[in-house]
C-alpha cells in the first residue's frame, strides 16, 4: 500500500479522472469547501453530508446575530419579541420548501426527534402493528420499539437487501405484509445506507383507504431532492436542518397533514402551534433562525439545480467505484434510483472501520462507515461545495488502498 501525501494525490488528479471514466469537469471553479465560507480543517475532502452537512459562515452569521438581538432583552425577545418572530417564522419557509403551510409543521431538534413526536402523538396501542424495513436509520426506528417495549406495538419489517433496486419488488412485499392491524407505515424516503430512492408514493399509496397512518423519514432527501409532501401524500414527514440543507446542528422539523393532526397530536401542540410559546417551552431560537436562512440559501442555489450537479458527481463516483476491482457496489446505478449517496462494500479481510480511519488519517477524506448490519461498506455522500476532484481523489485513495 503506497503512502501519498495529499498534494500527490492532488497532483495526480488527471489520472484519477482517466480512471472515473474522464467525464467533463462540471465546472473550473476551486472547491467552495476551501474558501473562507466554510470552516473545515484546511486540505480537508468532506464526502459525508449525509451524516452532518457544513453549515457555512453566512449562515452562522445569522444565527449570531439573532443571538445577539436576544441577549439584549431575553425575555421580551424570546416570548413574542424579534427573535422569537423571526425563529417561528421558519415554520412557514419549512412550508415553502416541502409544499405545506405553517400550520402543518413543528420545529424539532433531530429527524430522530420529529420521528419521536410523531410516534408518541399516534395513539397506538397492544397489538397495532406498524410496517417498515430492515433498512431504517436507528433515527426512524426508535420510537417504534419505545412503542413496542412500552406499549405492546408489534413491528412488522420488510427485508431490503443493499443490493436490491427491484422497487416495484419493494412495493409488492410492503403490500402484501399489510395487515388488519397494520396502524402506521413507517419508512425512509432515501435508503440511509445506500441512497436508494424509495416509491415512496406508492407505498404511500397503498395506506389510503386502509386507516393506516404513514411517516416518512425524510433525513436523507430533504435538501438533497425536492420533497412535495402533498405529492408524496403522506401524513406526518421527518427531517433534519442539519445534513442537506446545511443548517446549524440541532435543527430540524416535522410535518403533520391537516387531515392527520386528529390522529398525530404532539404534546407540543396542547396549546397552539408556535415555536416555543406555551406547551412547546423554550427552544434554541438563535438555531431556528439558521434553519430558515439555510432554507432561503438552499432555495438561492436551487433544490433541483443543486441536485443534479450533484448527481453528477455521484455518478462519477458510481462509475469509478465499479472499475475499482475489490469493491462491490451497492448502491442503483445512474438514473431514476440514484441519490447523492453512493454506497460499496469492501473486501471482507478489509476492516470497514480501520479503512474510514486511514482515509481521514492517511489522505484527509472523510468517506461514512455504513453499520455493519448492512454488510461491511463505505458511503460516499457529496454536496454542492464538493467538486470533481473531491470524488477523484476519494477513488484514487480507495483504490490505492486496495491495491
Ligand atoms: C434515514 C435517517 N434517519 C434518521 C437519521 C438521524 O438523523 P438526526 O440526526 O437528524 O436525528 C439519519 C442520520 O443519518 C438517517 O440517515
């Protein structure tokens, strides 16, 4: 295994790019990530947006300044003052970036937090099944087996292998696994491990009519795709500020339809739908006023501009990964299925957690260790301050290290 130092590696990025294929650069501009917006570790190769976006100085600019406006009066800013306007007016941009008005969203801190209200405002009880995968995120799954543990729900879960694209398959098992008490369906709209794409209208689908209730972890396409929920048609929606929107850590929120808020009722709400006001209680209202001047950046660059540029760039990894001969990829391959994650599995003598750590230590590219349930693999995730030579160098320093 050759030892290169990271300018070797950046200096030999024309012969990654010949082995990724060579598709034309996107564009000439530096690598963002580099610039004085953001604060990575300098040389640092951030492929793990999926994990925990960056939140840029801009932003971070914004949350000061909110808190600095409050630290004048708390009291008179946070209860109905500047701060606390501003802060609740994020409900209504969380609105214009999913497709819902205010009154259908909850500030929360987490994906897994949203998750959590949601389940625990469902009034479920011994025997009420609820249906989901093998492949939810620990974030998705958690309040289910609160709810099993403390309440007698019992968890019906379908198996999605790493490998498997096969969505009308996907749609067919949740179908068939529906129940008489089958009471929520719960599942990711873009698979955690792999990035692949759910039907997730049409596992939605299959809930009207039938009284089952569906939630939808969003954690790993908010910011990443464009997310219509009245198109997606389901009842409550999870998702975090802080991975694809690039808000501050800590931030993120729940939507509950109108038409499911009889059924999902938050304790939060008892007393009216403002963030912190009465049965909500104090909330980080500097952080709140991140995650809508991130909604209004990621609004400025374009959901659906961001996107595809990003697709590129996974694909330019996808394709690399596959002429690397000791890694199996995992993940769909270009086109419909495709998210901004690519996932692969190393070769078994290949400690999965040692390779994340020789990566960072050896060659400053952060890359995500995926669970080792899911099969001993790596994550790729990249975002729009990430370039060509992000995904070139990454390929070179897996192959090197393969080699
Ligand atoms: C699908 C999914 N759900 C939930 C989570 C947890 O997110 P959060 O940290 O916002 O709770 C993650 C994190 O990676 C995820 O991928």
């Amino acid at each position: 295994m050759k030892n290169l130092s990271r300018r070797e590696m950046l200096g030999g990025i024309a012969g990654a790019a010949a082995m990724a294929g060579a598709a034309p650069l996107l564009d000439a501009r530096p690598s963002l990530a580099q610039t004085s917006e953001y604060g990575f570790t300098p040389g640092l190769i951030y492929l793990n947006t999926g994990s925990l976006g960056p939140t840029p100085r801009s932003i971070f600019e914004q949350v000061l300044k909110a808190w600095t406006d409050l630290e004048l009066n708390p009291v008179n800013k946070a209860y109905g003052g500047t701060t606390h306007v501003l802060a609740d007016k994020t409900r209504e941009l969380v609105g214009s970036l999913i497709g819902c008005s205010a009154d259908e969203v909850l500030l929360t801190r987490s994906t897994t937090n949203a998750m959590n209200i949601a389940g625990l405002g469902m009034d479920l009880g011994s025997g009420d099944r609820v249906l989901t995968t093998d492949v939810e995120h620990e974030g998705g799954s958690a309040v289910w087996k609160h709810l099993e543990k403390r309440r007698g729900v019992i968890i019906d879960r379908i198996a999605i292998a790493s490998d498997d694209h096969d969505v009308k398959g996907i749609v067919g098992r949740f179908e068939r696994a529906i129940g008489k008490e089958t009471k929520v369906i719960s599942v990711s709209h873009v698979i955690t491990s792999t990035g692949l794409r759910m039907p997730i209208q049409e596992i939605v689908a299959l809930a009207k009519g039938r009284n089952i209730l569906t939630v939808v972890d969003g954690a790993q396409a908010a910011g990443n795709t464009v997310v219509d929920v009245k198109k997606i048609g389901c009842d409550a929606y999870a998702a975090p500020g802080h991975k694809w929107l690039s808000a501050p850590k800590g931030t993120g929120f729940l939507y509950i339809s109108k038409d499911a808020q009889s059924k999902i009722q938050p304790v939060e709400w008892t007393d009216g739908k403002a963030f912190v006001l009465g049965s909500a209680g104090m909330g980080s209202l500097p952080l709140m006023v991140g995650l809508g001047a991130a909604i209004q950046a990621a609004q400025k660059r374009g959901i659906a501009a961001a996107e595809e540029r990003n697709l590129r760039l996974r694909n330019r990894a996808y394709e690399g990964l596959k002429k690397i001969a000791k890694v199996q990829v995992v993940s769909a391959p270009p086109g419909p299925l495709a998210t901004a994650l690519v996932a692969f599995r190393l070769p078994d003598a290949v400690d999965s957690s040692a390779f994340r750590s020789t990566m960072r230590e050896k060659y400053d590219i952060m890359l995500k260790q995926t669970e080792k349930r899911w099969g001993n693999g790596m994550r790729i995730s990249s975002h729009y301050f990430n370039t060509e030579a992000d995904i070139d160098a990454a390929l070179k320093a897996i192959a090197t290290e393969l080699s």
